[in-house]
C-alpha cells in the first residue's frame, strides 16, 4: 500500500519529540561553527527546476568549508575541480536551494545546513582560498537558513566508522573498468593504479 498524504504518513510514525523540532537553529552557533572547522567532507543536496535532485560530495582539509564573516549566517565553498558536469552548479543558477551534510572522520553525528546558494567569482573571496593546492574558479556563498545536529543512529548501524567494517578497494573492479563495461569504448580500461597516478596530478 502506498503512503500518497502527509495525514497517512505522520499516522504511521507519529509525532516528533520537542528536542528534535527545537534542535533546528536559523545560524550557526559555536558547536556548529566548530563541527565545519573540523570536518573534511560534506555532501551537497540540490534541485534544479526540472532535474531530478542531485547529491554531490565535496572534500578538503578539514575547515575547506568557511566562514565569510563571524556573522555565522553565510558559508563559503571554493568549488575544487571536478569532472565539469556541473551538475550541482547548475541546479544553484537554477533554484538556488542547497542542502550541505557535513560528516567528520570517527564522530557519529553528523550537522544538517540547509540554504540558498549562488556562485561568485569575486577577486576577494577567491583570495580566501589562495592557500589551497589547486585555487577554485568559482566560490559557492550559502546563506544559512536552517542548522541542525543529526543524531548518530544511522552512522552507528552502519559502522562507517569502524575499521573492522573497512572493505579492501580490490573486491570491486577499478572505476576505469566499470566505466568500460558500462559505456564500452576501444581504450582499455584505467587500472587502480593508473588512476590514483591520474588524481594525484590533479587534487
């Protein structure tokens, strides 16, 4: 049977508790400022006004993710190179609404920052990231509109964390191969190796 009204899915699960609604914050505050600061990895979630919604992860030196100002309303995301697809960059020219799931190595909780988005090439905020190994073309500006601390549940039942879990790179094929079988072409196919030569020339 398929849940098609909101009535019939909040009888399914019930109410929220008040700590999970009060939880929400219109800024970032000191323990949200320092969760970005410490986090390598944040996965980007957008919409364009036809395209299906898109997720997308980034990753940097912890703290890549910055503040413009110590307002704690707007992030700052240099946009590092990619495989110019652009989907996600795309979708911000289109609606502008992004959604940012930040994670840190060893921690389960993770923060929930959601947003309106634009792109700028301003000389000054480009500037800010002029340290960086390969300087953006682009800075990504989110104006913060909703903060919030998710809980640890579903890192936990994963074990993300845990190097037990940790599975060797050799039980799937090298993306060169799978992208071989997937699309064909007369190259052969990128080994592991190859590609990490590849990407080391290129973070």
């Amino acid at each position: 049977m398929q849940i098609t009204t909101l009535e019939s899915l909040r009888s399914l699960y019930g109410q929220p508790r008040e700590r999970s609604l009060k939880k929400q914050l219109s800024t970032l505050d000191a323990h949200a400022r320092r969760f970005i600061e410490l986090s390598p990895f944040v996965i980007l979630a957008s919409h364009g006004s036809l395209a299906l919604p898109d997720a997308s992860p980034r990753g940097g030196e912890p703290g890549f993710v910055r503040l413009k100002s110590d307002d704690g309303q707007t992030l700052l995301l240099p946009d590092s190179p990619g495989n110019n697809r652009l989907d996600t960059l795309e979708n911000i020219v289109e609606t502008g609404r992004l959604g940012l799931l930040f994670l840190i190595p060893g921690i389960d909780e993770s923060l929930r920052v959601n947003g309106h988005a634009t792109l700028s090439t301003d000389p000054d905020l480009l500037a800010r990231f002029a340290d960086t190994r390969r300087p953006p073309k682009l800075v990504i500006e989110i104006e913060v509109a909703e903060v919030y601390l998710h809980c640890a549940k579903a890192l936990m039942r994963s074990a993300l964390w845990d190097p037990a879990g940790r599975v060797e790179r050799a039980v799937m094929p090298s993306m060169g191969e799978m992208l071989k079988d997937q699309i064909g072409g007369d190259a052969p196919a990128e080994t592991q190796a190859q590609m990490l030569a590849r990407y080391a020339q290129d973070l």
